[in-house]
C-alpha cells in the first residue's frame, strides 16, 4: 500500500438490481485484494438509499452492478456527502447505463452503433429484423431477447418489458464479439468472447464452461487500432473517465460497432476486464489499487478547484 493513498476504504455492494449476486461475487473479490495489500476495508451491503458509513471512510469502492450503482444514483448521492467514489461520475454513468440515450449521444459523435428504434415511438417499424431486443435500462444482457421473424416480434418486448418500460429493438450485426477495458484513458488488450453456442446471453457469461475467451483477442494490428480506438471514442463520447469496459462487435466487413459501456464492469479474477488487465502486465490486486489511486487523485484534484465530479 502506498502511503499517499487513502488508508480506509469502504466497499459498497449489493444493490437491489437483478445484478445483486453479480456484485457481491465482484466485492468479494475486490475485498480480498485489498486486503492483501494493507487496506482497512469496511463492506456495506447498500439495498436503497439510507445506507450507513463509517467516520472513518476516505474512499468507497464501488462494486454495485445494475439499477442504482451503475445509473448515476449512488455517485449522485456519494457526491452530495462529500465522498470520494471510484469510477465514472453520475452524469456520465447515468448516460451509459441507459441504452437509449447512449446510442444518440454515440451517433451525434459519429461512433458506430447498430441502428435502433425504442419501441413503441415509431408510427412504422423503421427497419426488419433480425432484431436484439432489449431493456433500455438493464445490464448483464438482461431481459435481451433475439427475434428473427415479425411474429415474435411482441412478444419478445413483451418479456424485455418486464425489467423497463423502456425497450429498444436494435439491428443484429454478425461478427466478433469483443471487449475493450479501459484504464486511465489507455486500452488494454482486447478480449473476444466465444460463447460455445448462440450469443453471449445472461446465460452464456455467468453459465462456467459456456463461452470461450481470448485474450489477446486474435485480430490484426489495424483491427486492434480500430477497435481501441473506436472504444476510447466511444468512452469520452460519454464522459467515462478511469475505468469501464467497452462491448462491441467488429462486423464481417470490419467495422467496430459499438454496444455498451460498463461503468461498473465484473470485477472477480475471472471477469472480463482483469482479464485483460493481466494481459497488460497488471495483477488483480495491483488493478483494484490502481482503480482506487486514480479515483482519489482525480477527487482531491477536482477538490482543490472547487470542482464536483
């Protein structure tokens, strides 16, 4: 532990979301990390609002997935006490974490992400399918629903309906699956996700065994710089600063279409995004710590000039 950095650190988990299991895997293993670097850690497990912290509190790592940790509210709330938090700010996650305000924000700054409709606004369906249903509103694919014909087109919304009235229905596009971490404004290696069958669905991620993965993905040097390049876009588009996960597929022709980002992203030793941090040369200790040092330097930054993030 470095002396200049905070010495206690509490850990909020949990959440209410759908994504709650997730997340306390995720602070588990965050926890214990920490801890064996020196840390004094506290662990709240937050379910609203009116959750507790310790005096002695310096930071809050974050390892609230879904509603309420990765849609701005938390951060909103940590601001307003004063507390430093790690991660994105709450405006920029609460664009992220809502799919339709994302995309716009990622077609007015010419990113590419697959044509969409939010269902319901639209006189006539403005394209076929195949569609990707989804919650507008949800993380960890979620209430995702694939619809290959008109017919079951209702009722796919109907199910994706169940976890946000808000839905969207995007183009499928073919290609790649793959996932770009981003630290400190920098890339790391690319991840491609190979589900054993189908998509990579809520199943295929969290299901052991289920879907392959390769990191460093195997892509050539100019699909690599597209790809960083298009994720690292794609992240300021939105405002995200210190860490986040980028998701995207690189179509059949080569173009990097831009899913979603991960404010939050899994943090046990085998979830994406220390997966690639290892292929950086970064152990998982060394990456929570390296989370927590540039969440607190960029605070006590913004701090000094009467900044809140």
């Amino acid at each position: 532990m470095k002396e200049e950095l905070p010495r206690h650190i509490t850990i909020l988990k949990g959440g209410p979301s759908e994504e709650r299991q997730i997340s306390l895997k995720t602070a588990s293993a965050v926890e214990s990390a920490l801890f064996s670097l020196g840390y004094e850690l506290t662990s709240v497990d937050v379910i609203n609002e009116k959750f507790e912290l310790p005096e002695s509190t310096e930071i809050c790592f974050l390892c609230i997935h879904g509603t309420f940790g990765e849609d701005g509210q938390i951060q909103r709330l940590l601001m307003r006490r004063g507390i430093p938090f790690t991660g994105s700010d709450a405006a920029s996650s609460e664009k992220a974490f809502d799919k339709v305000w994302s995309k716009k924000l990622f077609v007015q700054g010419g990113i590419p992400t697959p044509p969409f409709f939010v269902v319901g606004e639209e006189k006539k369906v403005p394209f076929g399918p195949p569609y990707v249903i989804k919650p507008s509103r949800q993380g960890s694919s979620i209430g995702v629903e694939f619809v290959y014909a008109m017919e079951d087109f209702e009722e796919a919304v109907r199910k994706s309906k169940q976890f946000d009235h808000v839905v969207i229905a995007e183009t499928l596009i073919k290609g790649r699956e793959l996932t770009v971490a981003i630290l400190d404004n920098q890339a790391l290696p690319i991840v491609e996700i190979k589900p054993k069958k189908g998509f990579y669905d809520y199943q295929n991620k969290y299901t052991k065994g289920a879907s392959e993965y390769i990191c460093p993905a195997l892509l050539t040097k100019s699909q690599v710089e597209a790809v960083q390049k298009t994720a690292l876009d794609a992240f300021h588009v939105l405002g995200c600063s210190i860490y986040g996960r980028v998701d995207i597929i690189l179509s059949e022709n080569g173009v990097p279409w831009v899913l979603e980002i991960n404010t939050i992203p899994g943090m046990t030793e085998t979830s994406l995004f220390p997966m690639a941090a290892k292929a950086a040369g970064l152990n998982f200790a060394e990456l929570c710590e390296k989370i927590v040092e540039l969440s607190f330097f960029k605070w006590r930054a913004r701090e000094s000039f009467g900044v809140r993030i």
